[in-house]
C-alpha cells in the first residue's frame, strides 16, 4: 500500500465525504485454465452484493446449502470478464456452473470473500 498523505483538498473534505467518495474496489486476476482458458477478474462484493449472497445463501428449497453453490453464488457476483470489465455470469447460469468442476468456482470464490474481507467456514468445521 501507498502511504499517501492528504492535501489541502482532502483536509477540507469531511470524514464522511472521504469515505463516502472512496476509491476501495480491490480486483485479482485469477487463472482458470482448468476450465480451458486463461483469467477471470475478481473483484471485492459490494455491501449490496454481500446482502445479496446472503440472501441467496437463506433461501434454498430445502433449507441447506452446500459450499459449492455459495462458490457458484460468490462467482456469479464478484467475477468479471478481464477484457471488458463487465459481470462474466448471470443468476441463470448457476446451474451451468454447478454441473462443471469444483476447483475453479471454489478457486475464485475464495479469492473474492479474501478482497472482501470474508471467510466462509467450511462444512466440517461448521459440524464441529
């Protein structure tokens, strides 16, 4: 990290202004050749995209859920196409992204809840 020191401009802004007015997106390019191509971007959720996962965390038909669907939920909210910048899946491709190999999805999730300051407990250690 750079230690930057604030200026004039800064000093005269308010602490909730310099918060507020932030620049804190963190983004990792993360290799996925298993899948058969190069990069995916990763990027820190969101508060909004946070309460989203949670939300899709509760509610699953049969109440539980396993770790690789909220891998598959963490992917479909934090990882973008490195070229484009844009959102690299849809809602409507988790059950496509469930039917391929763990490792990547579990891979890219781990790097986004590690930008956004999340770990997720793994299922042995949730039953101990």
């Amino acid at each position: 990290m750079v230690d930057e020191k604030p200026t004039k401009t800064d000093s005269a802004m308010s602490l909730r202004d310099r918060i507020l007015n932030a620049t804190d997106t963190r983004e990792e390019l993360v290799d996925v050749s298993e899948w058969g191509w190069g990069t995916v971007l990763c990027r820190n959720l969101t508060g909004l995209e946070r309460a989203a996962l949670s939300k899709l965390s509760t509610f699953r038909v049969d109440g539980k859920m396993t770790s690789k669907q909220t891998a598959a939920d963490t992917c479909i909210l934090g990882c973008y196409d490195p070229a484009t910048k844009q959102k690299l899946f849809k809602e409507t491709d988790r059950e496509a992204l469930l039917m391929h190999n763990a490792a990547p999805l579990d891979k890219l999730a781990g790097v986004i809840n590690e930008l956004s300051g999340m770990s997720i407990e793994s299922e042995d250690e949730i039953k101990n």
